[in-house]
C-alpha cells in the first residue's frame, strides 16, 4: 500500500493533518484520514464534542476535572451508551498487539501515566480474521499488521471510529489509560 498527499510530521513524527491523505489498493484510490493524537482541553479536543451528544457528553463530563486522578473501574455515563474504564495495563511488544475493530461503538483513548504505542489500519483493509466480530463484546481482531503507529503521552489521546482497527498497548513497562466507549 503506498500513502501520498499532504501527510505532516510534527515533534514526535505523529500524523497531524489527516484531510488530504490518500492510499490505492488495488488501482483504487480513497479517502482514509487517520485517527490523531490529541491533547485534552485543545481545539482540536473541542471538535469532537461536536460528532455527537454522547462525544459532547464525555467532554463536558471531564472539563474541569482532574483526570489523571480518575479511580480506576467503569463508570457508566449515559447507561451502556456512554461509559468509560480507567485501569493499569502492561504493554507489549508489536508482533502481540492484534488490530481490532469495534462496530457499535467509537473509542476515545485517553492516556494518564506512560508512554504507549497504538498500530492503525483502515478497518475496511483488514482481510485476515483471528477472531470473528462478537456483537455482544463489540469487537473483532485481525491478523493484518497496522499502516502505521501513532503515540500517545499523558493527557492525549485518539479518537477510533468503527472504520478504524487499531492495536492499542504497545510498548514496554504499563500503562494507566481511560477507554471511553460512545455508542454511534
């Protein structure tokens, strides 16, 4: 797969204008923009609040909050539509990091403590299933290897829509993180 277009590296050689980014497969060239790495409380944090009440929701929940001190353990927001888990995870390598996909609900990744890696591949460009879709757990995984990696530090995070598979938690050493779950 070969990526041209407007594709800028800033500091850590994230991926920060995604809008012009194209990729062919096949002789068929398409849109993807990349998930990106965002810092809470930005403007860039703020356009999200836009997508949709539940993305509203969240954000309006942690304005003013200290999120580094979240308890860890769910916290139900709006019922199964809105909630979110903060918990300590151990990273690790790459080759252990299978992509998954959720279709019912977007991620927000929000890291408060470590360093970590997250592999990204267009949802639609995984072909080799490890493990079928569960509706009930909302996810599947994918034995196809990410396009790229983006790094999240304390207070950034990535937004994953359901046309994004990710490989979250890549690294060494843990993490302490929060997943938001919003149901689109």
């Amino acid at each position: 797969m070969r990526y041209y277009g407007a594709f800028s590296v800033r500091g850590q050689g994230l991926p920060t204008d995604f809008k012009g980014i194209k990729y062919m497969k096949d002789k068929k060239e398409t849109a993807y923009s990349y998930p990106r790495v965002c810092v809470l409380g930005s403007k860039e944090a703020a356009e999200y609040s836009k997508l949709s009440d539940g993305f509203k929701k969240f954000f309006d929940y942690i304005s003013g909050r200290d999120v580094f001190s979240l308890p860890e353990g769910r916290c139900e927001l709006d019922s199964d539509r809105l909630f979110f888990t903060v918990s300590n995870s151990d990273l690790r390598p790459e080759a252990d990091a299978p992509l998954e996909a959720h279709r019912k609900y977007a991620d927000i990744q929000i890291l408060l403590e470590g360093q970590e890696r997250i592999g990204i591949k267009p949802a639609a460009s995984c072909l080799r299933v490890k493990t079928p879709y569960s509706a009930e757990r909302d996810i599947e995984f994918f034995l196809d290897a990410p396009d790229v990696f983006l790094t999240l530090k304390p207070g950034s995070f990535a937004v994953f829509m359901p046309s994004d598979a990710h490989a979250p938690l890549v690294g060494s050493g843990s993490v302490k993180k929060c997943i938001v779950k919003v149901l689109l």
